[in-house]
C-alpha cells in the first residue's frame, strides 16, 4: 500500500489549473462536464483513501470488531504510517460523511420547501409569485418549474423576458442542479476540490446564457436580460436555488455574452495552455483512481491473509 494511499488526498491540486481556465478557454458545457467529472472521481478517491486508512487505525483500537489477526506486528509493518495516519482517518472520515450527508440534506429539504411554497398556484411549467421582489429560478423536481415574481416580469421588456424562461428552462433541461449537487459534495468531501466547486457554479450559469443566446438569436438581449436583473434583483429567498442573475460573476457574464459564441469543441487542443491543464487534470485524475485501486487491493490481500479461516 505504502505512500500511494496518501496519493487521492493531494492530487486534486492537479485540478487547479484547469479550474481557472476551463471558465474562460472551454465552451461552458464541456467546461461543467469535465470540471464536474474530475471532481466526482477525485473525491470519491479521496473517501476511499480515508476509508482504507480508518481501517488500518480501527484494527488498532482496543475492543474493535476486526479480527485479532489484522493488527499482529506483521500487518502492521506491510502496512507503514498506520499508527498515526490510521488514527486520524477516523475522525476526518466521519467529518466527511458528516458534511457530505448534511449537504444533500439541506439540498433535499430547500427543494421541498420551495415546492411546498408554490402550493396551491396552477400546476403550469412557469409559476407566477405575487411579489413585488423581483427574483426568478428554476425549480426542478417532478414537475420541473420556473417561478419568477410580478416584480421581475414588469422590469423586463418582452424580449428580456423571453431571455429569463430560455436560461431557466436551460437549467431545467441540462439538470444543472445535478452537477452544482455532485461538486459541492466534492468540496466537501475533499477541501482541495472547491476551486471546482466555485468554477462548475459559474460555467453552468454561463451554459444557460449560450443555451439562451442560442433559443431567442440574440446574445446582446440575454446580456441586457442579464444585465439588468443582477440590477434589481437581490436573489431568491431561497438559500441554495440558483437566481436568474445572482449566481456567478456578472460582469464576466455580460461580457462573455457580448462577446463572440464560444467554440463548441468538447477537447481543447493539447498544445495550448488549457490543453495541457486538461490533460494535467485527466492524469491526476487517472493517477488517483489507480492509486485508490491499488492501495485496496493490496490492503485486501493484506488483510485477508491475516484473518483466521
């Protein structure tokens, strides 16, 4: 096992790079993928490590439920660093399920009450809040739903408002809920990967813009749309639900949207700056993962040999 158990804990930092330049270098939907990718494996490498070390540290403890032969000095010199890195998985390991459990908790419980909240309106695609708060989001669900206020409606023009259903009902449509869920577990499953986190909230909204762009022909209307909502708008009032412009940087929004369509390739070319992030972050992606196979591999035949028949 030795140092490549240690390996999946550390190499989400290969993964910076391509953080900071997917936003910028990649089309949005292959940037949310492959940033949304590379997290889900490098924090579920991440957990694994842990889980392997806590079984290292709990063979140790007095009165564990592991058989006697799993901590005879034998295993515990073909497995090294056990003493102190296995003890300290334990803790760090329950703080990880912890989190990650209260996470799509509150994921869960927002969802239903923002359901809960449109009870009793028409069961339409678009419900309308009697409010002169000017919000808007998409609601997914079994019913997949786009609400938005009285007051953001009577600020938009027709067009601007066309811009707002096409980049909520993008939401809708691309699941985003699914990729920000997925990354935020990662960030905290491993604090290394929220640079991920922050980045796949920013390239899913700007995913929506080109969708809408794409839907009304007009990238200067979703820009104003934009625009002009982040203006008025002081979000929704439900933490968690992404607003029509309260999420992600809006001057760089605004700016992307005036500025030509990105190109729609899914790989950027290798010998380019963000090509060579990519695949920086592909191998310590791929790296992680074998490391994690190896280390319970090699702890299972470990182990197995020393268990009684």
């Amino acid at each position: 096992m030795g140092v490549f158990v240690f390996l999946p804990l550390v190499l989400p930092l290969t993964a910076w790079p391509i953080a900071r330049l997917a936003e910028h270098r990649l089309h949005p939907r292959a940037a949310t993928w492959l940033l949304t990718t590379v997290a889900a494996v490098l924090a579920v490498c991440s957990t694994l490590c842990l889980a392997l070390l806590m079984v290292v540290g709990t063979a140790q403890l007095p009165g564990n439920p592991l058989p006697d032969g799993w901590s005879d000095p034998e295993v515990r010199e073909a497995v090294p660093y056990d003493e102190v890195a296995g003890r300290a998985a334990i803790p760090a390991l329950f703080a990880v399920i912890t989190a990650c459990t209260r996470a799509a908790w509150r994921h869960h419980r927002v969802r239903r009450r923002a359901g809960q909240a449109l009870a009793g309106l028409p069961a339409t695609p678009v419900a309308v809040l009697p409010d002169t708060t000017p919000y808007a989001y998409a609601l997914p669900g079994r019913r997949d739903r786009v609400v938005v206020t009285t007051g953001m409606l009577a600020a938009l023009n027709a067009a601007e408002r066309r811009a707002l259903f096409a980049h909520e009902r993008a939401h809708l449509a691309a699941r985003h809920h699914r990729f920000l869920l997925t990354v935020q577990l990662a960030a905290r499953a491993n604090p290394f990967l929220r640079p991920l986190r922050t980045a796949v909230a920013y390239t899913a909204e700007r995913w929506a813009d080109e969708d809408a762009a794409t839907a009304v022909g007009s990238r200067r209307t979703v820009a104003r749309a934009v625009g002009k909502a982040a203006l008025i708008s002081r979000g929704a009032p439900i933490a968690t639900l992404a607003g029509f412009a309260a999420a992600g940087p809006l001057p760089r929004r605004v700016a992307a949207l005036l500025g030509p369509a990105p190109a729609a390739r899914n790989w950027p070319p290798i010998f380019t700056t963000v090509g060579l992030a990519a695949w920086g972050a592909a191998a310590g992606t791929a790296i992680s993962a074998l490391s994690s196979a190896n280390s319970a591999v090699t702890l299972f035949f470990i182990l197995e040999a020393a268990t009684p028949l």
